[in-house]
C-alpha cells in the first residue's frame, strides 16, 4: 500500500473541500484532497449561484476572483411576489452589502483550475475514502485508485465531502446528533438559453406554488416552481412549464418571460439538516457533509464558505503558532451561524411555499405577512441582512 504523509487530508473536491485546500495551501501548510468523481463530474452538477460577500472576499482574498468580477452579477436587491405584486428587498440600501450572481460550477471550475499552479493535490476518483483513527493523533484515510491501496497520514481531517460522504459517518453514533426536517414538495428547476425576465431574482407566493425567476447570465435563465414530492419529469414538458411559472411569477414577470427549449430540467427535494458537533477529535466537518438548507435562502454555498473561513484560520493558527484556540472553538462558531442560516431558509421556505396543510386561514396569514413587509422597512432589513450574510 502507497503511504503519504500530509498534514490537513480534506475529503471532498466541492467548494468547501477546495476552498479549504487553496487557503491552507497559501500559508504553505500541506495538503492532499480526495474526491470520489472525476473533475469533469464535479463540474457537472447544476447547482445555485448567489454569492455572499463572504464568499466573494475568500475567492479575493484567494487572488482567484478576476472571472468572479468579470462575469458575477452583482445584485443591489431581489424581490417577493405575492401573485399580484412585486415587492423588493432593497439589500444595497438596507445593509449597504449587495450579493454576486455566479453559478457555484464556475466558481469550482475557477478553485479547480487554480490547483496545479498552487500546487493543490487533488486526487480524483478515489474510491472507497475511508477515515481512520480520527479521535487519535494519528488521525488517516485510506482509499483505492486505479485498483491500489493508498492510506494518506494527517495531523488533521477536513470532511467537506458533503451530505452523503463518510467523514459524518466516523464520528460515532453517541457523539453526534443529527437535527433535520424534511420539505413535502421538491423544486423543478429549468436552465434555458434565454434572457432572465428580471435583472433581479422573483421569489413568488402564489395560490398555486412557489416559483423563482434567477439567472446565470445576461441570456442565460433559471427557473424553479415548486412541485409535489412524486412529481413525475415527464409530466412537465417546456411549454407546460413555461405556462405554469407565467402564472406564479405574477403579470409583471410575465409580460417580460422569454420562453425557449430547457437545457436543463430536474427536480431536487428540500431538506433542512444540521449535524452537531462539526468536529470530533481531529476530524473537521465543513460546508454540507455538516448542514443542508433548502435553497430557497441561496445559503447552501455560502454556509460552506463561512466554515471553511473559521476552520482554515483555526489550522493556520495552530501550524504557524501552535495556536489550539480557533481549533477549540470552531464547532460552536461555525453552527451559531449555522443556526442562523438554517433559521432564515426556513422561515423563507414556509413563507413562501404552499404546504398541505396550508389551508385558507395559513394562506392568509402568509399573505399578511408578505403585506406587512412590504410595508416595513424593519421587516424588510431582517430580511436583507440575513439574505446578504450574517457577519462572521
Ligand atoms: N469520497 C470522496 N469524495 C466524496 C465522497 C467520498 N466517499 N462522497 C462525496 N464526495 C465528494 C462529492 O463527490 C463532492 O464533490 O465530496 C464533494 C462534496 O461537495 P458538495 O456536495 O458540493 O458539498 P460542499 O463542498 O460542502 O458545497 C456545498 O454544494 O451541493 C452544493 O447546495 C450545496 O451549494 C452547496 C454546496
Ligand atoms: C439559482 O440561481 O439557482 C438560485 C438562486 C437563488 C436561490 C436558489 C437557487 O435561492
């Protein structure tokens, strides 16, 4: 069996994993990362892209935000529907902050293509990743590749291998405690070659469903409505979409929707999960192999970024000056904002989603409240300060 020696071995090659593996590597702090796919697959996954100003200042920070800036859709504000009418959220105005449209493939294509230069190692199609010895001090992962064993020795373990990964798996059963809730209804996204109908993004109330109007670029469209959870793909044809999100999105997105063949079409469910602690012994959890939101707050990336940006400090303190503090604190840090981020998507999620049991007097109630926003410039601040990013 191969044997390498590292000093922070990361589990995952998704934003989290390589954005935790450029910043170590930048204060010269070893580092290996496998990833079960091949880099093609990873950039395969159609995914959200509404960038915190977190994320945006660690891709800065990272000197690897120039695309970032040259192709990113920076937003002053997104809007509320409630089927009759549009109401913005003015996020530049309210918190001075603002959020970049940026698709999450490209800021990965972006993180992946600046490896070899900055000599990140990434392994790709490592199979079988499994973690060893994690509350030990001699904490180490094996896996396969091209039939050989390998085992990789680490002074540390990041596990950003996301919501199906096995780092979550290592921590044992009476340590950890998973906190979930799971959505009765799936979204039904569209990727379509035509210009958004908004500048910014729609989030819609209406009678029938939740839909959202976003974008990836000035012609380029991605649309969600909500869908039940046994929805069928094939019951939904283009046009048939096309007709039902001219619906929700209100008669003033309408008049200005641009219909055309989908280049993309898929239904994801929605799922709010938290797992405490995000650390045992020398392993770290970072990004969704810790926490899921629904995307209905675009938090998912974000979060991802704000673990990595308290783990990587708390490594870097600790291999340049033997600084334990950071790694001390960063279960309880990372999953007070954590909290808080799941809180906002789920409270986003219920005001905007019809439930089954969102009978007459909760359709009411979501109305009054889409009513009362948009008459409180209060309500309206919680809402942007929490959309932009809640401060580290
Ligand atoms: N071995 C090695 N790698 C694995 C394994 C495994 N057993 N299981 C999963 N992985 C890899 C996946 O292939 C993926 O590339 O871990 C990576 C995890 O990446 P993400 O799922 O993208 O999670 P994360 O980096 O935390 O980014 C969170 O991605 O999924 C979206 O909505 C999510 O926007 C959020 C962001
Ligand atoms: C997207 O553009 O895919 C997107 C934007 C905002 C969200 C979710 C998805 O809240």
């Amino acid at each position: 069996m191969a044997i390498q020696r590292t000093q922070v071995a990361i589990v995952g090659a998704g934003p989290a994993g390589l954005l935790l593996g450029h910043l170590l590597r930048t204060e010269g702090i070893e580092v290996v990362v496998v990833e079960r796919r091949s880099a093609d697959y990873v950039l395969s996954r159609i995914r959200a892209g509404v960038l915190e100003t977190i994320t945006t200042d660690l891709m800065e920070r990272l000197g690897l935000a120039s695309r970032l800036k040259a192709e990113g859709l920076p937003h002053d504000g997104f809007n509320l529907a409630d089927g009759e009418r549009l109401i913005r959220i003015d996020m530049a105005e309210l918190t001075g902050k603002r959020v970049t449209v940026y698709g999450q493939t490209e800021l990965t294509r972006d993180l992946m293509d600046a490896a070899p230069e900055r000599d990140l190692e990434i392994v790709h199609e490592a199979i079988d990743v499994t973690l060893h010895d994690v509350n030990a001090d001699t904490p180490s992962l094996t896996y396969r590749k091209d039939g050989a064993e390998h085992r990789i020795e680490a002074e540390f373990i990041a596990g950003c291998d996301g919501s199906h990964g096995p780092s979550r798996q290592a921590i044992p059963s009476g340590i950890g405690r998973g906190f979930e809730r799971v959505y009765p209804f799936g979204w039904l996204g569209i990727l379509a070659e035509v210009p958004p109908c908004s500048e910014e993004l729609i989030y819609a109330n209406h009678e029938r469903g939740f839909a959202l109007a976003s974008m990836r670029s000035p012609t380029r469209s991605r649309y969600y409505i909500q869908v039940p959870l046994d929805e069928r793909l094939e019951d939904w044809p283009d046009d048939r979409l096309w007709d039902e999100l001219a619906i929700r999105l209100g008669p003033e997105a309408a008049a200005s929707l641009v219909r055309g063949p989908s280049i993309e079409k898929s239904i994801a469910p929605l799922r709010s999960f938290v797992f405490e602690p995000m650390r045992h012994g020398r392993l770290f959890l970072a990004g969704d192999a810790a926490h899921i939101v629904p995307p209905t707050g675009a938090k998912g990336l974000n979060l991802a970024a704000s673990d990595v940006a308290y783990l990587s400090d708390a490594l870097i303190a600790w291999f340049k000056r033997a600084d334990g503090a950071g790694l001390e604190a960063y279960s309880a840090k990372a999953l007070a904002r954590v909290w808080k981020a799941e809180r906002f998507s789920w409270y986003l999620t219920n005001l905007m989603h019809r439930f089954p049991d969102t009978d007459a007097f909760a359709r009411r109630m979501q109305v009054a409240e889409l009513d009362y926003i948009a008459g409180s410039t209060a309500m309206k601040t919680a809402i942007a300060e929490n959309y932009v990013g809640l401060s580290l």
